[in-house]
C-alpha cells in the first residue's frame, strides 16, 4: 500500500497557499484492508474512507469506464493492481493531477503540471476523459478565475466544442450553481462570465446575461459600446467582494435586454424590466433566496441611488426601508453594487460625480442611522393611540418628520 497526497492540496501546496483541505489516494490496496486499518467507508459507487483520527479522505486509485450521459453513469474500476498515473490521468487539469509524496517529500508529476503552474495555464490533461464529464468546462472557468490563470488555446477549442455539442444540456441546477458560487466568491469572478461567454456556455445556461452582451450603449459613457462588456466592468470593480454583491452586479442591468431595440441605447426603466428575469434565473439554477432576493432589490433600487441628493424625505425614507426591512441590513452592500456600476460608466465631470457619490451614500448612511434609533414607542402619545390598520402608515409618517428635523 502507497498512499499520496493529490487535488488541489497539491496544488495550493506548490503555489504558496494554506489548502483548505486534504485528499489521498492509496494504490495497491483495497475495501478489506482500508477496513481493518480503522478507515471509515463512505463512498458508495467507489471507496471513499475517512481517516479514523484526522477524517480527511482517502480514496481507493481507480479507473472510471463512462456507460450513460449522466455524471452519475459510469463504471468504476478499484482494483489493488490500478496504478498512481492511471488513476491521475482520468483527472480534469494537469495542475490538478500532480501527487505528492510526504514519505519522500517528492513530487510525482505525469502530465508537466509543475511547468503549467509555473506559467499560470490551465490545461486539460486527456480529451477522451475530459468529455465525460461537461460540468469540466465550467470548472475550466472556474479556475481561471480562483487562480488567475490563462487557458491553454486547445483546452478552450475542446471547451466550446463541447458546448456546442449540447453536452452541458445533461449538467443538473444544482451542479451547474455549485460552480457559479465558487467562482462568485474568487478575486476574478469577471474573468469566468468572460470565458463562459467567450466558449458559448454563458448562452447555454444564462441566456438572459448571454444577451447583453449584444445589447448597445452609448459608447460616450460605456466605450465597450454593449451591456455585457459594461457588466464585466463592473465586476472588476467588485473582485473578491462577496457572492451577494458580485451576483447583484452580474444581474443588475439584466432588464436592459428587454428594452425596445429601436430606443437602444436608451435603456427606460430597465432596473424594473429585469426583476423577473433574475426570478427565473434563480429558479433555474436554485439560486439561495437570500442571494436571489438582494439581486432583485439591488436591480430595482440601483438607478435611484444617482438621485439621493434631491430626493424628498419621504422618497429616501422608502429607500433607506427597503433595505433595512426586519433585521436585514443590506445598504453597505448596496452601495458596493451602486458603486461598481457608476465607477465602470464614463462621466464628464468624473472628479465631482464621484464626490456627489460619496455624499449620497453618508446622507444614506444617516438616513439609516435615524431611522432604525426610532421606534414606535417614541410616538407622541403611543399608549393611547389606536392600534389598528392605520398605525403603521401613521409609524412612517412619525419616522419621516424625524428625518426630516434630524437630517
């Protein structure tokens, strides 16, 4: 039995970082003796252990002969006599299919992923494997964007013919999410829409966010002259910020697509247009609520923000509401979306928009402040009066007379 530290603890170990977690693979040895050395089966279609003290995972080598369409269909082969390479050969990219030995303190490398780490490229190790598994491509997105590495030329040709083959059409929701929030959360979450769009995949799995890349702007104030290419902008502005902003800011001019073409590159009411286009997107791909909720109140709130500073009282009080409803304070991440989106649009007079930004979002902040330090309690005579239907209008008109003297 030999046993050999694999995945993207490897990797993580060769360029610098602290690996969240730990992988094995043991060749040479099988279900019986796993057992008897205390390991802990897990794995159903193939042995996978649990380390009885550390819990980490080790995994029986194996080979996998694909039977079906579904990620769930193929054969898994675990004999004793399967060897290391044969079973890191079946993986996605060579960065991700290096060994490491802790006895030896030595690095198996089959597929030169040492020397594609060093020149920061993503390359698939065998096209034959690669297209048994089409959640790969958007993993290939993925990683570009956590490890901020280019995408070797053939790698994106085998990407974009796999698309263009329907085969992500067999990816299920939640697989499909389970990528997007993992790259919502890295330093570059622009650079995978970029390349979904770029090999087509975009197009198969968000069609909505696909066609802004095709809807026109004025090039005066967005010189990539579409939506999509606006978007991307402002993503970069965003990098690294959580997957509620990040996903906000994807989907924030979304309605834009349904805007009459023969106004473009005006855009009337499009924050509005665009609220059940992110519906149906979460939907889709059973998008959590939360993330699907602040994208939704984020669209629809993001055009008004330009217009804090000559908003009546009672209009910034419904504003500053919206985003504080129950115990759910959601303004600084807001501010964020409304900041990516004015920072990746061309102004005149940039100097001064920008500190009229900064003053809408402290009259925001204020506005915030005072509201949630009222409470009903402090209403002139409260314990008298009527709680009926019309107290909670008479609580926001209570509230907005108190932002009005203390604002």
């Amino acid at each position: 039995m030999k046993i050999y530290q694999v995945g993207g603890a490897v990797r993580d170990k060769i360029l610098g970082k602290t690996p969240n977690d730990v992988d094995y693979v043991v060749v040479g040895s099988n279900i019986i003796q796993m057992k008897q050395q205390g390991f802990i089966q897990v794995g159903k279609k193939f042995p996978v252990f649990l380390h009885p003290d550390t819990k980490e995972e080790y995994a029986l080598a194996r080979k996998e002969i694909k039977t079906g369409d579904k990620h769930t269909d193929f054969e898994c082969v675990f004999t004793p006599d399967i060897t290391l390479k044969e079973d890191l050969i079946r993986r996605d990219f060579t960065c991700n299919a290096i060994a490491y030995d802790e006895q030896t303190q030595e690095y198996i490398d089959y597929f030169n992923g040492l020397e594609d780490i060093k020149n920061k490229i993503i390359r698939h190790i065998n096209s034959e494997h690669f297209v048994e598994d089409p959640l790969r491509v958007l993993r290939m997105c993925r990683f570009s964007a956590q490890l901020n590495f280019e995408v070797d030329k053939t790698t994106l040709e085998l990407c974009s013919d796999m698309v263009k083959r329907g085969l992500l059409k067999f990816l299920s929701a939640e697989r499909i999410w389970q990528e997007f929030e993992k790259a919502l959360i890295t330093s570059s979450f622009w650079r995978f829409v970029e390349l979904m769009h770029k090999i087509g995949a975009l197009k198969e799995i968000t069609p909505e966010i696909d066609q802004l890349f095709y809807v026109k702007e004025y090039e005066k104030y967005h010189p990539e002259g579409n939506t999509g290419g606006h978007t991307l902008n402002a993503l970069k502005f965003v990098a690294g910020e959580s997957a509620l902003v990040q996903f906000a800011v994807l989907v924030h001019d979304v309605g834009k697509a349904l805007t009459p073409v023969e106004t473009w590159p005006k855009h009337k009411e499009h924050e509005l247009l665009g609220l059940d286009i992110i519906k149906d997107i979460a939907k889709r791909l059973k998008i959590p609520n939360k993330i699907r909720d602040f994208a939704v109140l984020s669209s629809k709130l993001h055009m008004k923000y330009y217009h804090i500073p000559d908003m009546r009282i009672g209009t910034l009080y419904d504003l500053a509401s919206a985003l504080t409803i129950g115990h759910i304070n959601c303004v600084e991440e807001y501010i964020k979306v409304c900041k990516a989106d004015f920072e990746s649009t061309n102004m005149e007079d940039k100097e001064a928009e920008s500190e009229r930004f900064e003053y809408s979002a402290k009259l925001l902040r204020q506005a915030v402040e005072i509201i949630q330090s009222v409470k009903a309690t402090d209403m002139p005579n409260f314990e008298t009066l009527p709680k009926d239907e019309n107290f909670a209008t008479r609580l926001r008109e209570y509230k907005i007379r108190v932002l009005r003297e203390k604002l």
